[in-house]
C-alpha cells in the first residue's frame, strides 16, 4: 500500500507561449509520516527516437509531509532549444511529472504536447528556422497517463515483496513432472482407440459387402439358372401334362364319337334287320297266302 496517494494535478498556464514557464497545481494525500522529503520532477521529451535529448527541466523537494491532504505549485522552466534537435520542436512531444521518496520513484505522470505557431499561415508554410515566439504549446491535460509503482517507505512492512511468499504445502504437491503431459497422453490414446475402433468397423463393413458380392458371383447365378431350370421344368412337366390331358380329351371325345357313331351304326344296323326281317315276314305272308 502506498503511504503518498496523487490525487490531483492541475495545470494553470495552458495553453502558453513555448518559452513560458510550466505551472502544476498538484494535490495529494499522506496516510503516515515521513521521515524525508518528497521529490518532483518535470521531464521535456525533447526526441521521440532518443532519449539523449530528455531534459529535467526542474525539481522539488517538498517536506516535511504532515498526515492528511497537501496542496503546492510546481513551477518549472521551459525546454533549452540547444538541447532539442530543429526538427523536433514543432509537433507533438511528451512531459513527465514524477515523484520520488528516498530516490525510489512510486507515481509518474505523462502528458501529450503539441507546440505549433499560432497562426494558420505558418502551420501551412513554416519556416526552416522555428519561430520560437510564435510557437504556442498545448498541453493535452484532459488525458493524463498515471503509472504507479510499489516502493519501500520508512518501515519494512511497508516493502514489497522482492520474492514470493513461502508455500510450506507446496513440497506435498505432487511433482508436474509426473503429471506433465498426461493429459495428452491420455488423449492420444484416446484418439488411437477411437482410430482402432474405426478400422474394425470398417473391416465388418468390408466383410459384409465381401459376402454380398459372393452371393452376387457366379454361384448365385448357378443358383438362379437351377432355380430357372427348376421352374422350366415344372412348367414343361406342366405343359406336358396339360398336353396329355388334352389328348386323353381328344381320344375320349373321339371315343365318344365312334360310340356315337357305333350306337348310330348299330341302330341303323338293327334298323336294317328289322327291316330286313319285316321284309321277310311280309314275304312270307305272301307266300303264305299264294299257297
């Protein structure tokens, strides 16, 4: 826990001409006393691509620091141009606020700036030479980037851990490194039996369509010509039989005829004997009847 919390920074000469002086109106709190002093510090970004160019425009040493809410003005001097390379005093750069106890720093404070001239001509054409009276800078003051650190204080309480805490039941934990990789192993067997199980399956499958094309070979179509021998058999017995019934039809409706014919025969034939004999009486009673 910090002992210095930074609540608030104001920024009272903004926007200002370039070689103006910067002006902080910082406010913050102190839970516990302390033995020594705050440090600020304002830094000037003077490259974006080297830190040789970075300038601490000014420090302050503020104690001693009663408990509770404080509130000071930090003044600083603005950036030597001898320090900045040309091309970099027109555009954007950056300052840093920062703050230190016992030269350990615990909060840092980052700010866009942007010096441009103050007409719109000279934006559009500027000169190869800046115009340092009238370049004006801005500072971005709505969007502050705050980092904090954790530094030792005045007590050893109030340190932070330079090494883990001690964990007397990890030594009971099993070692990772008979653990490492077992569930990998466990899935890459899991994997391999999924594969095995696969191929088994397909080997049934290959087997049954192997068995569906033995019945679909050439002894199935054996057994389909027996089967249509078989039938064709049947159908000549069948026919042979219907043939013979036919002809027993035949003979015995020629039979029948000749019976008929017979009977008609015979009747005639009897009728020719009587006839015959009628014929014979009547001849008899003729002679009979001469004598």
């Amino acid at each position: 826990m910090s002992v210095v919390s930074l609540l608030g920074v104001k920024i009272l000469n903004n926007p200002a001409p370039f070689d103006a002086k910067y002006q902080f109106e910082i406010t913050f709190e102190c839970l516990e006393p302390l033995q020594k002093d705050l440090e600020w510090k304002l830094t000037y970004v003077g490259s974006a691509t080297s830190s040789e160019h970075d300038q601490e425009l000014d420090s302050l040493l503020v104690g001693p620091i009663p408990v509770g809410v404080n509130k000071f003005i930090f003044e600083a001097d603005s950036p030597d141009l001898k320090r900045i390379p040309t091309s970099e005093i027109l555009g954007v750069t950056v300052i840093l606020l920062s703050c230190s106890y016992d030269d350990r720093e615990f909060v840092r404070v980052g700010y866009y700036v942007n010096n441009e001239y103050d007409n719109e001509e000279m934006n559009d054409d500027p000169p190869a030479k800046p115009v340092i009276e009238k370049v004006r800078r801005n500072v971005l003051a709505e969007k502050p980037r705050v980092t904090r650190f954790a530094i030792k204080w005045d007590t050893e309480d109030s340190a932070p851990a330079e090494f883990p805490p001690e964990q007397p039941e990890a030594d009971t934990v099993e070692d990772d490194g008979t653990t490492y990789g077992a569930e990998e192993a466990e899935l890459e067997a899991a994997e391999v039996e999924a594969e095995a199980t696969e191929a088994v399956k397909q080997d049934g499958e290959d087997e049954e369509m192997g068995g569906a094309e033995d019945t679909s070979g050439p002894a199935a179509v054996k057994a389909d010509d027996q089967e249509s021998d078989a039938g064709s058999e049947d159908l000549e017995a069948e026919s042979s039989g219907s043939e013979d019934e036919e002809i027993e039809e035949e003979e015995g409706e020629n039979e029948g005829n000749e019976d008929m014919e017979m009977d008609e025969d015979g009747e005639t034939a009897a009728q020719t004997a009587g006839k015959e004999s009628s014929m014979q009486g009547q001849h008899q009673g003729e002679v009979v009847m001469v004598h």
